[in-house]
C-alpha cells in the first residue's frame, strides 16, 4: 500500500492497480487539486475543499463516487461510512468517516470531524485500526490536542494526522501532545500488513506535495 498526501486531507491510497482518492480539493479551492486517476472517490463533507472528484478521472480511471454513510462493496474493496458532525466552514454539516479494509488493513479515515462525540454504535465500529487519518487543523476540525487525545482512545498502530498548516505549527503542537520532539516527514509511505503490526500510536508524518 503506498499513501501520499497532497495538502488539506487530500489523499492517494494505492495497492496493486486498484487507486483509492479520499476527499480531493475542487477547482474552487484554495488548495491546488491533485490529479491522478481513481478508482473509489470518498467525500467525508459536500465542501469545495472536499468534493473535487472531477480531479480523480484520469486517463481509463474514472472514480466510483462515495460521499455519505452506508455500506458498500467495490471492486472487491469493502467500505463502510458513518455519520458524526463537522463544522467546518462554520456550519454544521454531516461529516462521513470511513473504515476501508485493504490487504488486511483497516484503513479509517475521520473527514472533517469536529469532536469525539460519537455515538456507542459507531464507536464499536472503529476497533482494531491500523491507519488512522486525523484531522488536527481546528476551525471547525479537532484541535491538536483533541484529536491526539481521540486517537490514543482509538488504540490504532499508526497515526497519519492531516489538515495542518505549512508552517508545522500545527503538526508541531499535535508531536508535542504524543510527548514526540520531532518526526522526519517522508514524502509517501509504504506499508504492508507486517509494518503495521506490532505498532501503537506511532506517528508517521507525510509532506503535503502541492503539484
């Protein structure tokens, strides 16, 4: 599985020939939309920041569109979304988180969550975790300190957190909180089953790529 991340909570998650693109920006915004093709498009908030599926069809690819909670079988690949809150923009919206299995990974992807106040049945969902993507950008998504403090209850192997400002200032708050000085960013991530076990909040960083 190889994971790259281009800003915001714009990510590329690959494995063999299948592509999946989580919650790529649109033309109308501020961020710079990646383009490569995409098999599975997930939309966690119908937000210009969020939706920019368009950008994920390239060449035969065109992108299977989830953007809200069910259940759903693609391509082999099984998904599950539920509903918590965002309020990102200054306005409440339904946020979808998604627990996504690849090679015997659980992959889940928190969106634009705002708090931890999630409900008994959706929290029983999100158990044995490998990856988890995590918003640390406040302004309508968890602040640094609350979203290390939930991903830590989440007992996931590793943490990828998302959503943070170039400067770091962010990122470097949410280091601190884990009681980490520094973590090197890399530029993309490779793992397999065997990287993730064993593992217990680890932080891995990955650089926003802008082009």
């Amino acid at each position: 599985m190889i994971i790259t991340y281009y800003g915001l909570q714009s990510f590329k998650v690959q494995f063999g020939d299948m592509v999946l693109g989580f919650n790529p920006p649109s033309k109308e915004s501020k961020i710079k939309s990646p383009k490569f093709g995409a098999d599975i498009a997930l939309v966690s908030v119908r937000d210009k920041d969020f939706n920019g599926v368009d950008s994920l069809v390239f060449g035969e690819k065109k992108p299977f569109i989830i953007s809200g909670p069910g259940e759903y079988d693609v391509k082999g690949v099984i998904i599950k979304g539920f509903p918590s809150v965002s309020h990102y923009g200054e306005k409440k919206r339904i946020n979808t988180i998604y627990m996504v299995t690849l090679e015997d990974i659980r992959l889940c992807f928190l969106g634009a969550l705002s708090n931890k106040n999630l409900s008994p049945e959706v929290l029983e969902e999100m158990e044995d975790i490998g990856i988890l993507f995590v918003p640390i950008g406040g302004d309508g998504v968890m602040s640094p300190a609350e979203a290390y403090e939930f991903s830590v209850s989440l007992e996931p192997s590793i943490i990828i957190p998302m959503h943070f400002d170039q400067q770091n200032k962010l990122l470097n708050t949410f280091l601190k909180e884990g009681g980490v000085e520094k973590v090197e960013p890399q530029e993309k991530v490779t793992l397999k089953r065997k990287d993730v076990e064993g593992k217990k909040g680890d932080i891995i960083v990955i650089s926003p790529s802008y082009a």
